[in-house]
C-alpha cells in the first residue's frame, strides 16, 4: 500500500479532503466547509477538485449519484485503510516533535 505519499505536494489537500470523508459522504461546499473548520483556510476549488480527481484514481474516494447539482463523494474501503495509516504516522511524527520541543 503505497499511501499519500504518491500524491507528492498535493497530499495535504488530499489528506483533509479525506478526513472530510470520514465522517461520511459530502459534496465539494461542504468539504470546503468542514476543512475551513479544521484549518481556517478554505480551499479554493481548483485545488479542492483537483485533489477529489487523484484521490478517485487512486480508488481513495468515488463519487456517489448525484443529488440536484451536487455530488457527493465517499471514502472507499481502501481510502479508509490508507487514512488510517496515515494518520498513524502523522501521530508518531507528531509525538516525537512534540517531546523533542519539550526539552530543547
């Protein structure tokens, strides 16, 4: 399982788009959303779109029917499997810097 990693300078989208997901399906305004309320930055859509794009081929999301003039999209099984990982290690390294700056 390769990871984020392949995503290369555009994984932190991808990465924030999928914990969007995590708590269930939405479409790109409420990603949008959700992410400022992580971060204080919005997206803008290029990179929002962009990011949905790779992370659909990698199989990380796919897009649901789509209700009106939105479409919603959902993590797949194997978007939560690399989230999962992902977040693990973002733990550890933030751990680890965490202590280190304690006792510097």
């Amino acid at each position: 399982m390769a990871g984020l990693s392949q995503l290369g300078r555009f994984s932190e989208p991808g990465l924030l788009i999928m914990v969007a997901l995590a708590g269930g399906p939405k479409h790109g305004y409420a990603m949008q959303d959700d992410i400022a309320a992580m971060t204080d930055e919005r997206p803008g859509p290029g990179t929002l779109y962009g990011a949905i794009r790779r992370l659909e081929e990698q199989a990380y999301i796919e897009a649901l029917a789509e209700e009106g003039r939105r479409k919603p999209y959902r993590l797949t099984d194997l978007g939560r499997t690399v989230l999962a990982a992902e977040l693990q290690r973002m733990r550890a390294v933030s751990r680890t810097g965490l202590r280190r700056l304690a006792t510097s």
